[in-house]
C-alpha cells in the first residue's frame, strides 16, 4: 500500500517532484508501511525557509521490536539465496535509485538544506556503494588452509551474521545508509534502519525503491521516530548481531555501552577534527581550492571537513588573501536556488554552536578576515567566515566545527606541524597539501589518521575502507572490509581418513 501523509505537506516544492510515491510519511517494516499504533508524528520542516514537509510517524520501542522480528524472520531466506540472486535486487535498486535521482535529491535539499548539485552528487555516491557491494558480494570466497592434521581438510568461510541495526545522521541522509545497508545485504544480512529524524524523507524513499526493486518482505526495515527509543530496543536485542552507526563520538560511546550487554558487533564512523596543512613548496591556487572543498562542503556539515587549516609561515598572508577571496564570492541562499554553494545549518543547535566558536577564537586573540556573523538569507544560514592565528587552545582547534568557518594558523617547521596536527582524540582525515614527494609520503606516515589526502579532496568511494583512527571510529565500511564487517568466519575441519 501507499503511505498517506499524517497531516498535509504544505511545501510548495514538493510539487516538482516527478514521482509522488517517493515521498512517504509512514515507516516501513516487513514489506509494509507503517504508522504510530497511537497515530504519534513528528514534524519534517525544511531549514531553508521553516515551511513543513510531512508529518511522519514516530514509532515506540514495540513498534522497533516489530521491525526485528521481521529482519530476523527474512534473514534465512534472504542469506539462503545464491550470491547473484542478490546482486540481481541490488542491481535493480541501484538502478531505480540513479532513475529517480531527480526526485531524490530535491527531497534531500527540501529537508536536509544542501545545495541541490550536492544533493545530486550525494544520490550518485549513494547508489554506487549499492553497485560496488552488488558485485563484491559474489566475491566472499572460501579460504583454503593448509592442514597441519594428518587425515583432515581445511576451510575458512564467511556466513552472514544476521540482523544488523543501523542508525544514520543528518548530514548525509542517504549516501550513510546505501553505504552499510549494501554491504550488509550483499553479505545475506537484513537491516533495521533508524534514519534521523531531522531527514527521514530520504530514508522512507529509498525504502519505496527496495520494495520495487524486489528486496523482500523484512529485509530492509526503516523505523522512524526517537532515537532514545528506538535505539535503545535495538541495542539490547540479542537477535540485533551488530550496530553499524555514523554521527557524534559522544552518542557512539553511549551506543557502544548499550550493545555491551549482548557483546554485538560494533561498526561505527565518528567525529572528526580533521587538519589540512599547506606547505610553502604548494601551488596557492591549488591549495586555496582544496581548503574551499575541503571546508565547505555540505555548508561545512561534514566529519570530513577541514577544522584546522596550517600553513607554513612564509606563504599565510598570500594564502589568507586568496581564501578570503574565495570565501566572499560564495553564494548563500536556499538549496534550491540557482549556484547556491552554503545552505543553512541544520537547525538552531548548529548555529549556536559556530557562533560559540567564533567568539571563543576572538576572545582568545584570533582575527576575523571575512564572515563572523549569521547571514541576512534566513535564521539558519551564518555567513562563511575566515579566522586567522587562530590560538591552539581555541575552542574550534579542538571541537567539531559543523559550520561554514574556516580556522587558519600559521606553523613553522614539518616536524611542529605533524605534533600539532596529530595532537587530538580524532583521527578521521587529514589532508596535506605539498609538491614535495618526499614529504608527501612522509607525511602520510606519520599522520594518525585513518585516510590521508595529498593534494586533494575527493578520496572516498565504494571500493575505499573508509574510517578512522582513535577516537574517530571502530571498523571500516566501504572496501571489502566494509562487507567483511557483518560476515563471521567458520573453520570446518573435515576428516579424510580412509
């Protein structure tokens, strides 16, 4: 059946969307849509303009129950299937998904705010980790082991761990499921989804699409309402085998701590502060284009995003004057107005925060260069700001940022750098910025970071383990190893003896 909407969308954009049926309003478990028992909804607006979306159903802990048991009824048939027999569904979503990437990145910009080229970009990474974990799940070969028993065969499998509870953020509403669901289902695993409850439309749409792709009754499950709750039940079902989550490290540590009760297996992608250094030897222009990628994407609403920016002391002030420039000519405005490049800030919470950090950086001696100040284009945008000499202990030189502000300080030897630079709990990204080949592979070493990028931005993609280091995460996903994660391995000894 067709979900209705708990009370009327009012958004005049959402007339432009091809395909009515993507935009749902009830979740989805065991292949039906599904409202609050109690008819409890909650209200998707979009951050741009306030006007609301949808409401959508908020599901209690007996509802996320129902979601479990109908993973863990699917799950023995669905990883009873041949390899290809999924890849053929998956295929078939990925598909549907690039089919309807018009309608799927409008309802992205509508409740996430991203400009809507990044909300495109964002449905074409999303599908690709359905294409590549399609493919990479005809690959889980037996490994042969060289017996060191007389009269005995040896063999190494990976079978499918069984349900798999996700949980996703805001920031990247769809591309942050497509990239565990896939891999979960490639490896004959079903999920239970709990989307944001800031971007659930991006969710409950992908959902539509499974259904018509032919995913099976049970094995993609999309649970929305609170978080509290609803994670919580998951957490402490034993029948849950493993908590794949991507947002804060603070709320990763509690979920960690929740799923210890029922020894789970953990994958999860956490906070990040990641530096970008500019060594003097480095084209400006080229380093100014890497800082703006790197800072400002997704309106700086990114793990991935450039929080401290070093360069070297003797090319600062040519640096300062050509990121400021760059940084003044973005466009501000409604993700869906035409060459928007910074769209609002999720909600009142992220602003609060920049605004926060920006006056701790002054007060403690920084410069504002550009920016500074929330923007007149609504309540949620903040203008895209420059601070320089920027103090190490900085409140921004420590914190997640979450916001169009770019933090620059000058170092003055490799050796400073790489301490400074490695000096925090996070260890997601670093990016690097050098003509020196010596120093690029230097710098790659002694970085503690999961990923390191030199001399761009762009790194991550379906066949990449993507995670971090330290405090930024356990696990990868992306890669084999992303598939890996929800496989277990199984030793059968087998006896040959006449």
């Amino acid at each position: 059946m067709n979900a209705v909407f708990a009370r009327p969308a009012c958004h005049d954009a959402l007339g432009r969307l091809k395909d009515r049926h993507l935009l749902k309003s009830l979740a989805y478990i065991g292949g039906q849509w599904t409202a609050n028992g109690a008819n409890r909804t909650f209200e998707v607006r979009d951050p741009a303009t306030s006007m609301s979306l949808a409401w959508v159903s908020a599901l209690d802990a007996d509802e996320a129950t129902a979601a479990i048991n109908a993973a863990s009824t699917a799950f023995s048939k669905w990883r009873a299937l041949l390899p290809q027999e999924r890849a053929r569904i998956l295929r078939r979503w990925y598909d549907l998904l690039l089919a309807a990437r018009g309608d799927l990145a409008l309802i992205m910009t509508l409740e996430q705010g991203k400009p809507l080229a990044e909300s495109e970009g964002e449905i074409d990474y999303a599908a690709s980790f359905i294409e590549w974990y399609a493919e990479e799940g005809k690959r889980l070969n037996a490994e042969n082991v060289t017996s060191h028993l007389t009269g005995a065969e040896m063999i190494v499998r990976r079978e499918a761990l069984g349900v798999v509870g996700i949980v996703t953020p805001w920031n990247f509403p769809c591309a942050m499921i497509t990239r565990k669901a896939a891999a979960a289902l490639a490896a004959g695993c079903t999920v239970v989804v709990h989307p944001s409850s800031e971007t659930p439309l991006s969710a409950l749409a992908l959902a539509e699409l499974g259904e018509r792709a032919g995913l099976p009754a049970g094995v993609f499950n999309v649970v929305t309402g609170d978080a509290a709750t609803i994670v919580g039940r998951m957490s402490g079902d034993a029948r849950v085998r493993a908590m794949s989550f991507t947002g804060s490290t603070e709320i990763g540590k509690r979920i960690a701590g929740q799923c210890a009760t029922t020894m789970k297996r953990l994958v999860m992608e956490l906070g990040g502060h990641a530096p970008l250094i500019v060594f003097a030897d480095a084209d400006i222009g080229k380093a100014v284009d890497i800082a703006i990628d790197a800072k400002f994407a997704t309106s700086g609403q990114d793990c991935l995003a450039a929080n401290r920016i070093y360069v070297e002391r003797p090319v600062l002030a040519a640096f300062n004057a050509a990121f400021k420039a760059r940084i003044e000519a973005l466009k501000v405005g409604a993700g869906l107005e035409h060459g928007t490049e910074i769209g609002p800030l999720m909600h009142e919470r992220a602003i609060a925060k920049v605004e926060e950090q920006v006056a701790d950086a002054l007060a403690r001696g920084a410069t504002v260069l550009t920016g500074g100040v929330r923007h007149t284009a609504g309540s949620l945008f903040y203008t895209p700001t420059l601070l320089t000499n920027v103090p190490k202990d900085a409140l921004i030189m420590h914190e997640e940022t979450f916001g169009p502000v770019a933090a620059v300080t000058a170092f003055d030897t490799e050796a400073e750098v790489v301490t400074r630079a490695n000096d925090t709990e996070y260890g997601l990204v670093a990016y690097v910025v050098t003509e020196n080949g010596a120093r690029q592979m230097r710098l790659g070493r002694a970085l503690e970071y999961g990923m390191v990028a030199i001399n761009r931005v762009k790194i991550t993609g379906g066949p990449i383990p993507f995670g971090g280091w330290k405090q930024s995460g356990i696990g990868r996903e992306g890669s084999r190893h992303g598939i890996e994660a929800f496989t277990e391995l199984k030793y059968l000894c087998i006896d040959t003896a006449a």
